[in-house]
C-alpha cells in the first residue's frame, strides 16, 4: 500500500485532508478510494469462503469449489465462482486448460528450482500475491520469502493488483542484500519489463513456476496459510490502517519469535542470520 496513505491523519488539529494530501503529493482521489467495494454482500462472503477453502484444498479447480459451496448450502453456479476466482487470482495448483497466462508481450522464464538443494540463507527468494477479504472488499498482499530460512525479506499492500507495487517491494526487499535466484510465478505483475530488469541488472538468475502449479512455490503458499489463519481470519479487519499495522506486528511475530518445526524449532529470523550466504 501506499505509505504516503498512512501519514494522513483525519483528525489534525490544523490541517485539512485536502492540505495534507497536497503536502504529500497524494490525490484526494488515492486517499478515499475503498478496495474493491462494488460486489454485493453475498459475493463479499464467497470470497471470504472460497479463499478460506483454497488454503485448505489449493488442488481445487471452479467445479470442486462450486460443488464445496453447494454442500455449504449455498445455491451458486460455476460461472460465478469461476468470476469470483479469476478476481482473486485464484487457480487450481493441478495444471489444465483454465490456469492463469501471462502477458502475451513477456518473456517467461524456465523454473530452476527442481531438486535445488539449499545451503543457506539468500540464495533463493520467492514472491507471491494474495488477497485478504474485508468487510468491503479486499485487499492484496504481497510478500519476498526466503526459501532456506523462510525469512519474510519485505511485505506490502495494494488495493490494486498491478505490477507497480510488487516492483516497489523488490526494491526494498533488494536494498541490504539480494539472492542468486528469484522465484516468481507466471504472473503478469512479475513478467513485467519493470520488475525482471531489477533483477537482471542485478545479475539475479530468475526462475519462474509452470503454468498452474503454484506448489512450486511451496513456502511462500504455507506463508499465507500462516497469516491468514493465525491473524487476518481471527481477527477480521474492518479497515485498511488496521490492516497494515496488524500485518506489520504479525510479520515481526512470524520472523523473530514464530517456532518452525521444520527449522528445529528456531525462527526464521535466527536461522537466516546464522546461516546467511553473502553474494558478491
């Protein structure tokens, strides 16, 4: 999210709004604008169930979706959910005819992850986006996790799902260090010219899923199963500013005091200090 947003304060004792979003060199327009808030209350509710189950069967396609709902005592129709999903960037991990393409002027790259054996931290980083359902739409949030170490590198919120703002993570993410490869999937935000030339003027090798397999990025989907069940579904924020400051506190929870089982019990934040490869 723009952070310029959140520097505004509603109830300054001197200054409007309209001045504070001059000060800052942000329209009133981006300040007021709600995520996502045309879809009716009852499209607001499959969202949040559709994207509830997808964590728990991410092998799902539209018409095990539908069926589940329908179950749920829901009378929806596949077109519905398949337009739910293609709005939420959902697919089925399985691939088929129906996964996500790219954009037809991008270059894809080949996935160099199988069978990789990692040593250390910061070797290989991977993106992904999500959506997180609120009580007037939804949000995105996109996050560069360290595959050794699961390490949450940096974190960021969008209400649009754009290529802007996963190039503006990248490049907070690549300040202090970056890896010799950067996993993406397909994704037309990730295939922008924008995004791969910061890491090709890095010389970062990147990697790319195959079309409809989001499993090839594993670590990054167990991520926001963590998030959502251990915060957002627990706490269902209502606003963005609550949002954002939630996220923020969880991040710093999940790296520097969240136990992995898989990491023997440490942290990310531990095992990617003791274990960090510096890249020339």
């Amino acid at each position: 999210m723009n952070s310029r947003r959140l520097s505004i304060e509603p109830q300054h004792p001197d200054l409007s709004i309209t001045q504070q979003c001059a000060l800052i060199g942000l329209s009133r327009s981006s300040y007021y604008h709600m995520p996502c808030g045309t879809e009716s209350e009852q499209n607001l509710m499959y969202l949040r169930l559709i994207d509830e189950q997808y964590l728990r069967t991410p092998f799902s396609g539209s018409r095990q979706m539908t069926r589940w709902l329908r179950h749920q005592g829901h009378l929806v129709n596949r077109k519905r959910v398949q337009r739910l999903r293609a709005l939420m960037g959902i697919q089925g991990t399985v691939p088929g005819p129906h996964t996500s393409r790219p954009h037809s002027a991008h270059k894809v790259y080949p996935y160099l992850l199988q069978g990789l054996e990692l040593s250390g931290a910061n070797l290989v980083w991977s993106t992904d986006i999500t959506d997180i359902p609120m009580a007037t739409g939804f949000m995105y949030l996109a996050a560069i996790i360290d595959w050794y170490s699961r390490y949450v590198i940096a974190w960021e919120l969008s209400n649009t799902r754009d290529h802007l703002f996963c190039v503006s993570l990248l490049e907070a993410a690549l300040q202090n260090a970056h890896p010799v490869i950067f996993n993406t999937d397909q994704g037309s935000q990730f295939t922008s010219t924008e995004f791969t030339r910061c890491l090709l003027d890095r010389e970062i090798l990147i990697s790319m899923d195959g079309r409809g397999r989001a499993l090839d990025n594993v670590f990054i989907e167990r991520l926001w199963r963590s998030v959502k069940y251990e915060d957002i579904y627990r706490k269902d924020y209502q606003n963005v500013l609550p949002l954002y400051h939630g996220l923020e506190q969880y991040f710093h929870f999940y790296n520097h005091e969240r136990p992995h089982s898989a990491l023997d019990g440490l942290t990310p934040a531990q095992v990617h200090s003791s274990h960090e490869c510096q890249i020339p």
